[in-house]
C-alpha cells in the first residue's frame, strides 16, 4: 500500500509507538486522525485529533462516521494485564480493550475501507501473541486473541482487498514498560518498520531478532522455549 497520499487513522496515538506511527504517518504524506480517549493529551502538528475510547461502541461508531476518508486503520491502543489467576477485572479488561476494542474498530471501519477502495488495518500484536512472559498471561492471551482475529479478518475482508497486517514486537520504551528491566527498542524504530512492512504489503511484521527466536519456536517442543528463555531473563 502507498502511505503518500493515504487517510490514516491511528488509535492511541498520544503516546508511545501510537504517537511515532502518526507523526511518520504525516511525514510519509497521509492525512493522519490521530485519536486518544484524552484528545487535548494529543500534542502533534499536521494531524487531524480526534476524541476516541475504542472500548465504547459509541465512540467507536462515531468515529467512523466522522473518519468516512480512512483507508488506513492502524489499531495500535492497548493496555497490559495481569495474571490470568490473579485480578478478574485486569484480566477482563486486557479483552475488552485489546481485542474486543480493536474488533469493534474493524467491524465499524470495514465498510469505511470497502468504499475507499479496501485500503489496510494494521494491527498490533506482541511477541505475547506466541509466548507468556510471567505475571502478564491476561495480556499475552489478550495479544494471541489479536493475531488469530487478523488472520480471520484477512480472510474474510479479502473479497473487499483490504490487506490485514499483525505487528509482533518484544518490548518498546514506552510508559507501559517502564517496570521492566530487559532491552527496548526506540519507539520511532518500531513505527519505521510497521509502516515499511505496509508499504510492502506484508502480513505480518516481526519487529526483532526476539520475537523471531519466539516465533520460529512454535514449530518445537514448547520446552526448549522455556529454556532459551530463561536463560535469556537471567543473561
């Protein structure tokens, strides 16, 4: 897909990778909305803002009704989670935001993209979608939810050509990982190759070396994961 010239709408997008994908988003030639749940929080130029709580059905419906010229939904939002025995709420609201919200933002805008000419939804996963990193299993369950639902959804939207993306990364710098003490990339490289990886239609972009090591994995006896990953966390 070209990005020069596209509508984007990009979820989240007042901080952290959600806040690079818009900015390189202008500076690639896309008209950009850039949504928050706190818009006034949304401090870039050459954008478009706009209030957005991907986990209300109305807002999200409003949305679509003012963002009718997107044919670029980038569904970035998300938050983190616990332990799937631990906090019943955290748990559900690591679905209802991170699949349920994005669901709702495909089902509303996939009409929006159909009339646009079928256009992309990028969807942002993690390398949780493959594997549990201890104390956020709501989280990884959350994130597996979001690429098993991108490849049902580029299936079902094939017939309208709209290109469904997954995004799988370890961890960013961003305010959701400041607890952790591993490697992050720069939030601006994440973006750069997401938005490469549209350009060239993939289908999945895998951001890092890890998250290459955690895919290819899944092929093996989950046993030999565990292994390589614990050595990794006490490297």
């Amino acid at each position: 897909m070209n990005i020069h010239g596209a509508t984007a709408l990009v979820t989240g997008a007042n901080r952290g990778i959600g806040r690079h994908l818009a900015a390189q988003l202008v500076e690639r030639g896309a008209k950009v909305y850039a949504t928050a749940r706190r818009p006034e929080s949304i401090d870039l130029d050459g954008v478009e803002v706009l209030a957005l709580d991907i986990s209300d059905p109305d807002s999200v419906s409003a949305a679509a009704r003012v963002a009718g010229d997107v044919n670029l939904l980038v569904n970035n939002a998300g938050i983190g989670g616990g332990a799937l025995l631990g906090d019943l709420q955290a748990v559900r609201a690591a679905l209802d935001v991170n699949f349920w919200g994005t669901l709702s933002m495909a089902r509303a805008f996939a009409p929006v993209l159909a009339a646009n000419g079928g256009g992309a939804i990028v969807n942002m996963a993690s390398s949780a979608s493959w594997f549990v990193f201890p104390g956020s299993s709501a989280y990884a369950v959350s994130k597996a939810a979001v690429w098993s639902m991108s490849k049902a959804l580029r299936q079902e939207l094939a017939g309208q050509g709209t290109l469904v993306t997954s995004v799988h990364l370890a961890m960013a710098d961003t305010d959701m990982t400041k607890g952790y003490d591993m490697p992050k990339m720069d939030p601006a490289d994440v973006a750069r190759i997401t938005l490469d990886g549209v350009e060239t239609e993939a289908l999945e972009v895998v951001v890092d070396e890890f998250t290459e090591m955690v895919k290819a994995s899944l092929s093996k006896d989950p046993r030999e994961f565990d292994k390589q990953f614990h050595q990794f966390l006490n490297a």
